[in-house]
C-alpha cells in the first residue's frame, strides 16, 4: 500500500484501521510501519473522529418516543379519508415524518433551537402534500 493509497482509506474510513475493509488493514498497519509520517495525519484524523462523536446530540428517550408517537399519529390521521390514494400515500406520509425525525434530531443540538419535543411539534404541525394533493 502507498501512502497516498493510505491517505484516501484514513479519509473515507477514519482513523480506526480495525474499521477499514479487512483485505487493506495488514497493508495499512504494514504502510504505517514504512512510513511513520503517516502517523500525523492518522493523529488528525482521530482528533476529527473524537469531535464528530463529542458532537453527536444527546437526546433523552423521552422525546424519541414522542417523536415515534407525532408519526404514528401522522400516519394515522393521513390514512383516515384518504381514499384510493391512502394506499400510496401512507408509505410517503411515513418517509416525510422519517425525515422529519432526522431533521429535528440534527437541529437539536444548534444553539437557539427549541427543544426535541417542540422542535417535532413544529414539523409535524407544517403542512403536507400527500399524493392525493391535499394539503394537510
């Protein structure tokens, strides 16, 4: 393995070698062997790992169950008249509140948004388009 080769695996795996596909981690450990100038990037790159777990928010069960109950809920209600298109539209009704769960869990931790909770009544409270073209 070349340091460069080795540079674009520590980029695209992080500094965790054990993580890396297990045909390329003997020629890694081998590379960082041959090469001790590696050790500084592979240093960086654990600092940038560190952070990126330091910064993950931490959010109480509690509003992860109310977020589970604000999509069942959606889906719910959604179905409720939706018709012919409730077969369709239930599945999308599903996948926006999904994506409105990554959504809030993301702006939780920024300075000056609401709480979990509030946050996920704000999105679930926003209006919808389902197939069926209401907007809800």
């Amino acid at each position: 393995m070349t340091p460069d080769s080795f540079r674009r695996l520590l980029d695209a795996w992080g500094a965790d070698i054990s993580r890396w596909p297990e045909d390329r981690q003997a020629a890694a450990r081998a590379c960082l062997e041959a090469h001790p100038d590696l050790l500084v990037p592979l240093a960086r790159a654990a600092a940038l790992d560190a952070a990126l777990l330091n910064t993950a928010p931490q959010i109480p069960d509690r509003e992860v169950a109310a977020a589970i109950a604000a999509v069942g809920h959606r889906l719910k209600t959604s179905r409720q008249g939706a018709g012919r298109a409730g077969r369709i539209g239930w599945p999308l009704a599903a996948l926006a509140g999904a994506a409105a769960i990554l959504l809030a869990i993301g702006l939780h931790g920024l300075p000056g948004t609401a709480d979990g909770a509030a946050m996920m009544t704000l999105l679930f409270d926003s209006d919808l388009i389902l197939l069926d073209g209401a907007v809800r």
